[in-house]
C-alpha cells in the first residue's frame, strides 16, 4: 500500500522539463566549435570535427537530473509493526557512485553517496535510493546541497525517523585548476531527526558504511 504523495513531492520529480529543440542543439554546437577553436582545438581533424556534438551531447546526458524520474515513487508499508522496535532498525545503502557537474567551473566532481534513514510507517524501494541520488547529482550544483536535497526528498517521500546522508568526493576544479591539489576528497554528511540527536547512531551509520576504514587507508 502507497502513501499518498504531496504535490511537493512531485514537483520536486520533474523540476524542469527540457525541452533543447534540434536547432538550439546546432546552435550550441557551433558555440562549443568557436570556444575550442579560440583555446587552440583544431576542429578540422577527423578525431575533432564531431567533438562539439558529441560535448553539447555529453552535457544533456550529465544534467538529466533535470528531467525527474516518475519511477522514483515506490512506497511500501514498513515490516516493523511494532512502533517501538521501528527506530532501532537502520536502513543503509552505499556506495552508490556518483558523478555531477560542479556548477562554478562546470567541471565533474564525482565518488559515492551512502543513505540510511529508520522507517516509521513506510518504506521506499531500496533501487530508489540510487534512482533518488542520480536525480539531483546528474545536475549542475555542489556537493553539498545533493545531500541536503536528498534527504529533504526522502523525509518528505516517507516521512522517516531519522536520515542520514553521507557524501564523500573527488572535485576536479580542485584537481585540475586552482591549487591543483592531488587527489582531495571533500566530505559532507546531512543528520536528520533521530541521527541529529543520537551520536550512538551516527557511529552506527559511518561504521557500517567503513568510512573510519576509508579514512585510515
């Protein structure tokens, strides 16, 4: 049995529907042709004459985020019955890899995304807490608004417990420009409900996850 879902909820699904015609598409590719001409790209060879419809491509498919999945919404009744066993039971799922584009520098960032949350009433699928992460990282933005916009669109989903939302990444802005520091891994975590306010549970979450075995690598 499904949860009825808010019209937030939904919106939240289809945020933008692009709708990028054939001839906006050969217009940004002779935008991309002039940009790589300029840097010092000779797009007149048989490996480059392309690369301006295959980048203008590559974009589209990195930001279908945009587009909402209305698979997403898979909602069951929670097997706990019980209400007072529910919050002892932990949900986790990770790593579930990731990539975005980093929206200062349109520049990839990329690594994996772990999720937990304590069912109340309801569960949701456990393949759409992946399908729940590509839809806001396959987007231009940082790292650390996903883990908020995930575990806002999970509580308002199913309405949990607690939630839990650890993000740990490559950032090549950071790599590749700038201090072009080698190999940083930026961490953020989002603590909601019952992980806000039980540090026992946070433990629980980051063990499970090995995030103190990754950080000792």
């Amino acid at each position: 049995m499904s949860t009825p879902i808010s019209s937030e909820y939904r919106e939240a699904l289809a945020l933008k529907e692009r709708h990028i015609t054939a001839e906006q598409l050969e217009t940004f590719e002779g935008y991309a042709r002039e940009i790589f001409s300029a840097l010092g790209m000779d797009g007149e060879s048989e490996s480059t004459v392309d690369t301006p419809k295959r980048f203008i491509k590559a974009l589209v498919e990195a930001t279908e985020g945009y587009d909402g999945d209305d698979n997403l919404i898979k909602i069951f009744e929670a097997e706990c019955h019980v209400p007072a066993s529910c919050p002892l039971s932990q949900i986790i799922q990770g790593p579930i890899p990731f990539h975005s584009l980093c929206e200062h520098h349109v520049l990839p960032f990329y690594g994996n995304v772990y999720v937990g949350y304590i069912a109340k009433s309801h569960i949701i699928g456990l393949s759409k807490l992946t399908r729940l992460v590509n839809l806001f990282s396959r987007r231009f933005g940082v790292q650390e608004r996903i883990g908020v916009q995930i575990a806002d669109l999970l509580e308002e989903s199913i309405h949990p417990d607690g939630i839990a939302v650890y993000i740990e990444a490559h950032h090549m802005c950071m790599e590749m420009r700038g201090v072009r520091e080698r190999e940083p891994l930026t961490r953020t975590s989002v603590w909601r409900g019952s992980y806000a306010h039980d540090s026992s549970l946070r433990a629980e979450f980051l063990t499970q996850c090995a995030v103190h075995e990754h950080e000792r690598r």
